[in-house]
C-alpha cells in the first residue's frame, strides 16, 4: 500500500537547523510532484514548497525562501526538506504530499518546534 513517511522533527532553537525526510513507498516515486506542507496550531495547512518529478524545478513559499531547501533522490523515493535560519513561527506540523493528475497522498505529519 501506499506510504509517505516522514522524520527529521524535533525541538530546535531559533536559528538552528533540521532536516526532514519524507521515505515513499507503494507508488512510482518518480512521476509524483513531492511537496511539503505545515500546519500551525489553529491555522489552516499552507503549502511550503514542491518540487516536480525530475527534480528541476521548485517553488517556496515567500515565508521560508533563502532558508529552506528541498531536493529528492528519486533512487531512494525520499524526499528532504533542509530548513536553516529557524524561526519560532517555522513552528508546526510538517506534511509531506505525493501527487499527480489522478492520486494524491500525504504522511503522517513531524512535529518541528522552535523554541528557546
């Protein structure tokens, strides 16, 4: 069946760093749009970037551009999100989604707090 799993979450303090990996399985990797989401406490879930299936393209959200960075190992169906310059409001649940014109998955969610 089909499976997104992601690690890498924790507690970081401001300025800190983390890497989060998202491990698929049950799908052909390769053809799917990979994103990652967040969702803060009482906020609704806001896309924070994607990345197309080739790994050529990208796009951030305004919020985390220069400080985050995504890639993919399509050998290894993984996707990453590496996340530099934390800030306090980078807190929330991270997502990560699988998508293509017909399906689209999403794991289980890490938390990511950063904190003082």
């Amino acid at each position: 069946q089909v499976q997104l799993v992601e690690s890498g979450g924790g507690l970081v303090q401001p300025g800190g760093s983390l890497r989060l990996s998202c491990s698929a399985s049950g799908f052909t990797f390769s053809s799917y749009v990979m994103s990652w989401y967040r969702q803060a406490p009482g906020k609704e879930r806001q896309l924070v970037v994607r990345i197309t299936p080739g790994g050529g393209s990208s796009n951030y959200a305004d919020s985390v551009k220069g400080r985050f960075t995504i890639s993919r190992d399509n050998a290894k169906n993984t996707v990453y999100l590496q996340m530099n310059s934390l800030k306090p409001e980078d807190t929330a649940v991270y997502y990560c989604n699988a998508r293509n014109l017909a399906y689209a998955y999403w794991g289980q969610g890490t938390q990511v707090t950063v904190s003082s």
